[in-house]
C-alpha cells in the first residue's frame, strides 16, 4: 500500500526522466537525486552543494516534500550509496548562431558610436510596491450594529478621513521572485551606488537581493545553552563556513570555530546584558534600547545572527540610523537574548519597526505578540501612527495578522456593546496603527461589506467563537501583555547626522 507521503508530488528535481546508477562519496556530484537519512527514516533529496569541513565532506540537501528553511548540511554517512542515484541530464550543447553579415561597399568609412549608459535615476533605484486604491469614497451615517440571520455581527462605518492612497497593501513579499531574477544576472550588472541609493531610500535591509536564494552557509551554532540550525545565508567571514560548529556569546554576540578559543572569551567576558539602556521591566521580559551608532560592533553581531533566521531585510554593517530594541530574559546568570525589533531614527514612511526576530528557541510561546505589542506602545508614546517595514516575510505577516486580528475583534466587539460609532480612523487610532493596515486587515478577514446603501463591517461567527475561546483560556492561562505603564521611556533626539547612513 502507498503511504500518503508517497501519494504527493515531487518537490525536487525534474520531472524530465533521469538516468540511474550507484555513486560513490567522490562521485556524488551537485544536481543528484540520492537517498538521505533524516529523522530517522531515509528520504528523497537533492544535492544542491557541497563543501569540505573538518571532520569531512559535507553535502548541501533539499529534501522532498519539506520546506526549504529544512534544507540542511549533512555528512556522508546518513546517504545511502546502497540505493540507486538519479543523475543530472547532461546539459545539451549550444549550437553556434549564423550571422549573416551583409556586403559592404568599397571606400566606406564606418565610425563605430559607443552608446551611452543610461543615468541611474533615484526612482528606477527604488523597489516599487503596490499600492491599493480606496474601494469607497462617501459612508452614510452608522447605526447600531445588530447579529445578522447567521449570528455575524454587522457594524456600520462611519468615515470622517478616506486613508490614504500611499498607505502601503499588506501582501506577501515577492522576495523569493525578486532573488531568482537578480540570480539570473551577472555579478556585474548590480550597480553599487544604486544598491546604496535603494538601502538610503527604501529601507531594504539587504544589499543584494541574490542572497536571498543563496545556500545556507553555517552548518550549525552554540548560543548560549542552545543549539541553533540556521535557515538562510549569513555573510560571516568564509573561514567559518568550514567548521562544523561555530559558537556565538550570547552576550556580546561575538563569534568563534573553535572551542578554545571560544572558552578564553567566555573567561574574560563581563557583559551581562545588551550594552544599552533598559527602558522596561516585569517579571518576565526586559527591554533594552540600543543606539546602532554607539554600539556598532554589537548591532552588527546581532544583525549578522539574525540574517540566519530572516531571508530578507537584514541590515549587517552600517547600523547608524537605526535604534535596536531588545528583549531578555533574566536569571541568575544575566540577561539573555530572545528577539528584537528595529526602527530608523528617523522613518520617511512612518515605519515603527525595520526588522523584527524571535529566536527559533523562542518562538511560539507568546514572545512574538510581546515585541509588537511593545512596538505599538513606543509609537503611541510618540503619538504616530505605527506600521511595520513593507513588505514582511511570510512568519511575520503571519504573526502581525494575528495581532491585528485578535485587538480589532476586541475593540469592535467593545463598540458593538456601547453603540458607539465605528470607523477605519477610530480603529487606527485606538490601536496606533495605520488606516492601510486596518482595511487591510478587514479584507483579508473579509469583514467588509457594502449592504443596503452602506458600508459595514461583518465580524464573522467564527472569529467571534474563536476570541471568546481565547478569552475562557485566558482565565486558566493568563496572555502574557505589555503594561504600559512600566515603560520609562521618551521619544529620542537626534542631530541630522547620526540619522543617516555613513556611506
């Protein structure tokens, strides 16, 4: 009988038929179908790599039916050479174009003109995002929000402000296309001045949108008691790429191959905490504000850890214009690193977050909906309006729909019960986020309807069950929340430049 595993497509390889046979460690070649040892049963894998390390070759892996960010170093004893290969089809060989070159007439003098290269413009330099128009422009007057035949409740807008049309649409990123056709390209066709141009203006966290597809680096890291498996590309010095195991100080993040060297630093090593001001404090968490410019060494350790877990906007050496906020926790032994968010000095879209992280140790137990939560605080305290750097990875869309999901319910739900009247505007500014944001949202929920000549919102029955599911189990297990009032912060000033980069 098949297995439902054998039942599913094949996500490596071509489906082009391949020839077979038995290989060898030396004959193992890059584009190999093979059998690899992972989680205990042998699986479907393509060799996408390889590299010498210490103890060994080393083959870079994508295994069928798995997600990338599963894609791993393995050594050879977990192939099985006792199973068949598919090899790589033999690329076919280019057949040579005909020019046909016409005749030329005697004593004619041809003046060959270089042409010229067109001017790099600052907005052909800017990654173009798209921008959603308003699907309505007038809103009759609200009434009060009654359950429907099928127990959706229904909430009239009323609109004083129609947002925006520059507010920025909450779509997946396009990174993972961007990465393959910057692939295509040469090395040398990426202009470095407009790279600079594109990181100045657009706050794109990565110089080269390349290294998105690059292969994972970094076989593996000690942080701390934990060891980490990184998902993506990180541009630590090569040397590292051949060592099994690198290690990382979990206080001042420096890096180390070997462990004697490794245990040295950890000897004479005093800090305790991230080298910055602690603006907040509860029993569970702390949160520290780090200043890029006067800490520069430690926000590029940190920016260069946290490339291994984002695939995309990870700025990792010039940390000037932005300020670091970190999450710890703490014990005996001092503060420990869990995530952090980023923020420009100065943001030109209003952006109250760059980057943001939780570290695999930690996700999913609660720390992510912290570091947003906290974000939205500090842009209240600002008294602005908050939206996160455009566009987010596939995790934090995820986790930041989640967040506005479950405050807006809330606070809809809470205006249902008092009559009052609801609009985009007052959702936005009760949560210190962006009218963009919150339609957006309410689209995807697909809680926007257009009924008897007015524009309503539809809390649908199952989100309503789902929130008061959360709310009974928040009896028994309280959610962990910001409380704002143990926030000893006040928005900082800076001189022009320290706000930009130092390019």
């Amino acid at each position: 009988m098949t297995s439902s595993a054998q039942k599913e497509e094949p996500t490596v390889g071509s489906p082009a038929p391949r020839q077979r046979g038995r290989a060898t460690i030396d004959t193992l070649s890059i584009g190999c179908l093979a059998m690899v040892e992972k989680d205990g049963r042998p699986r479907r894998a393509e060799i996408l790599s390889i590299k010498e390390t210490k103890s060994g070759r080393q083959f870079y892996c994508n295994f069928d039916n798995f997600n990338k960010r599963l894609d791993e170093w393995v050594p050879a004893p977990r192939i099985h050479f006792d199973q068949d290969v598919e090899w790589p089809s033999p690329e076919k060989p280019k057949e040579p174009s005909k020019k046909t070159i016409p005749p030329v007439a005697k004593k004619t003098t041809v003046t060959k003109k270089t042409p010229k290269r067109p001017a790099v413009t600052r907005e052909d330099s800017i990654i173009s995002e798209g921008e959603t128009p308003h699907p309505w422009t007038e809103f009759t007057e609200s009434q009060k929000a009654t359950p429907d035949a099928e127990g959706d409740i229904t909430l009239a807008l009323d609109l004083d402000a129609t947002p925006d049309a520059d507010d920025d649409a909450m779509d997946v990123d396009e990174a993972t296309s961007e990465a393959v056709a910057a692939k295509s390209q040469a090395p040398e066709q990426f202009n470095n001045e407009e790279e600079k141009k594109r990181l100045r203006h657009g706050g794109s966290m990565t110089q080269n949108q390349a290294e998105i597809s690059r292969i994972r680096n970094i076989s593996k890291v000690q942080f701390g008691k934990y060891d980490l498996f990184p998902w993506y590309f990180s541009p630590y010095p090569e040397v590292f790429t051949q060592e099994d195991l690198m290690y990382i100080c979990e206080f001042c993040l420096n890096y180390y191959g070997d462990v004697k060297s490794f245990t040295r630093h950890r000897q004479k090593c005093t800090l305790l905490h991230p080298p910055g001001n602690e603006i907040y404090r509860d029993d569970y968490v702390s949160f520290f504000e780090i200043d890029g410019r006067r800490q520069r060494t430690w926000c590029r350790n940190l920016c260069l850890l946290s490339k291994m877990f984002l695939d995309h906007k990870t700025l990792y050496y010039d940390v000037d214009p932005f300020l670091f906020y970190v999450m710890t926790s703490r014990d005996q032994n001092g503060h420990h690193l869990v995530g952090y968010f980023s923020k420009e000095k100065e943001s030109a879209d209003g952006y109250n977050v760059a980057c943001i992280l939780t570290l695999p140790q930690y996700q999913r137990k609660g720390y992510g909906r912290l570091l947003i939560q906290f974000s939205y605080e500090l842009s209240k305290i600002e008294g602005k309006l908050g939206s996160p750097e455009k566009p987010l990875s596939d995790l934090g869309l995820l986790s930041y729909r989640q967040y506005w999901t479950e405050n807006m319910i809330e606070i809809l739900l809470d205006i249902n019960e008092t009559e009052e009247k609801c609009s985009i505007d007052a959702l936005a500014g009760r949560l210190a986020m962006t009218s963009g944001d919150v339609e957006s949202t309410l689209q995807a929920l697909k809680m926007q309807v257009y009924l008897k000549a007015e524009h309503k919102i539809v809390i649908p029955t199952h989100l309503i069950r789902r929130h008061e599911a959360l709310r009974e189990k928040q009896k028994t297990k309280p959610k962990r929340t910001i409380n704002p009032e143990l926030i000893m912060w006040k928005p900082p000033v800076f001189p022009a430049s320290s706000r930009t980069w130092a390019w």
